[in-house]
C-alpha cells in the first residue's frame, strides 16, 4: 500500500487495483477513565506512552472510502453535527478535499450504531448526504438506530447477521462486543488484505501493546476483547493492513506481533 496524495482532512493510497481514502472527520476528547482492565475496573495508572490532551484521551475519528473505479464503498460516516463538538463532522470537507463526489457513494458499510459512526449520514442541514445511496450495511443487532433523524434511511439498510460479499472485494464480517452488531469489513485487492473497524480499538498507544485492555462502551467487554484478539492475531499474516475508526488519522497501518502484545507501524504521518 502506497500514500499517494494527502491534505489537511484526506489521505489517498494506492492498494494494488483500489484506491484507500482516509477521511478525517476530526477528534474527540475522553477521559482516562473510560479504559478498563480485565475486571472492568478503571486503569490504576496509565502508561506513559499514552498521550493526553488536557487531561484527556484525544480520539481520532476517521471514514474510509475505497473505489476500484468503477464500485465505491463508504466505510462509516462520522458524527455530522450530532455531538455538537468544535473539531467534528468534517467528513464532508474531507471529500470535497479528496475530489469525491457525494454522488458517487450508493454504499455506506457502518461499522456499529454510535454517533460518531452513522451519524454522518445525514448532513448539518437535515438532508441526506449522500443522494445516490442505495444500501446502508449495518450489523442486525445495531438497525435500531435508523429512527428519528436517520428514519428516512430505514428502507435501504441491508442487515448483516453472517459474513456477507457487499462487492467482489468487500466482505462484512460480524464482530459483536462493543455493540451487538458491531462489524468489521474485510478488503482484498490485488496486492494484499485491508481490515476496516470501527471500535476494535480506541487508544492504539496502549490496546496494541496491552490487547486486554478494554472500554467502559463496550457493550461486552469480555466478547469485545476476544474479538480484538482476533482480528489482531490475524494483521500480522504478510500484506496485511488495518484501516481504524479510532487510529491516529489517516489511521491506516501494519501490525506486527511484539512480546505479549503487538506493534503498529503506520503507513503515513499523522493528519489534522
């Protein structure tokens, strides 16, 4: 996988027969104590490797949209005006920095049901902001979120309960434990594997290195925590890459198995 163009809000890489875009939507500040060992309990002391911003733990929040050319696939949408946050819903300035049209999204893939994920779907304005859209892939145990503002899009949500093909080189992938219909998407091109998620991992300074460090959010620590095991057992294979929600912006990546734990490498320096 190759950077080839970037900005304040975007990067673009090449992947063999795809282009990987990464979208910044922006950051979100959290405190500390959101982190939870084995028992659920906050962190009696957090490594020092981990930055803080004000006191906080500053999450990246980032999209990804990958296009063969001809298919395009969105990878969650951001938060849009929802959070009401200063450094949030900048995913559409993150396209228009890109040079994607709205209008060529007809699939949205999202991760899970938060805010911060789906919300995007639904411009600052009320509109919907993606015109074309044909089908939203979301977990079944997470369709309870099309209601209220998100209602409109009810009739084109493509439930995923079993690992599905959305195209010839996108598959969607159940991963249930931070939400109940939390899933991952799994790409392939002609040149490696690309693993999309969405709340795998929220603070990448401590849960690579500590993989059993949890999340105060996560519906079911203990099957949130057996997934992350998983998915990161299997980035280590050669050519592997993994594109995160909650990685440091642009947020793609190599994984590598170290000691206990594991190391992250990433693919371009950090944006916004």
């Amino acid at each position: 996988m190759r950077l080839i163009s970037s900005g304040r809000h975007h990067a673009t890489f090449e992947f063999g027969d795809l282009q990987v875009v990464s979208l910044r939507d922006g950051y979100i500040d959290m405190p500390p104590t959101r982190l939870r060992d084995e028992d659920g309990r906050p962190l009696d002391e957090l490594p020092a490797a981990v930055p803080l911003a004000d006191d906080n733990l500053r999450l990246s929040v980032n999209a990804f949209f990958i296009t063969d050319g001809a298919r395009s696939v969105l990878i969650d949408t951001g938060a849009s005006d929802v959070w009401h946050v200063p450094g949030m819903g900048l995913i559409y300035a993150a396209l228009d920095e890109a040079g994607i049209d709205r209008a060529q999204v007809t699939d949205v893939a999202i991760t899970h049901r938060h805010e911060d994920h789906v919300s995007g779907l639904i411009a600052p304005d009320g509109s919907e902001a993606f015109t074309e859209l044909e089908r939203v892939w979301i977990g079944a145990g997470d369709t309870s979120v099309f209601t209220g503002r998100l209602a409109p899009l009810r009739d084109r949500v493509v439930p995923v309960s079993e690992a599905v093909a959305i195209n010839a080189w996108t598959t969607a992938i159940p991963t249930p434990g931070h939400t109940p219909g939390h899933t991952v998407y799994a790409v392939r091109s002609s040149t490696g594997h690309l693993l999309a998620w969405g709340d795998t991992v929220h603070v990448p300074t401590l849960q690579f290195d500590q993989p059993n460090v949890s999340w105060e959010l996560d519906g079911d620590q203990p099957q949130a925590r057996a997934a992350r095991a998983a998915l990161l057992a299997q980035l280590t294979q050669p050519q592997h890459f993994v594109a995160g929600a909650h990685l440091d912006s642009p947020g793609i990546a190599r994984v590598s198995a170290a000691g206990d734990g594991y190391a992250l490498e990433y693919l371009a320096p950090p944006i916004g």
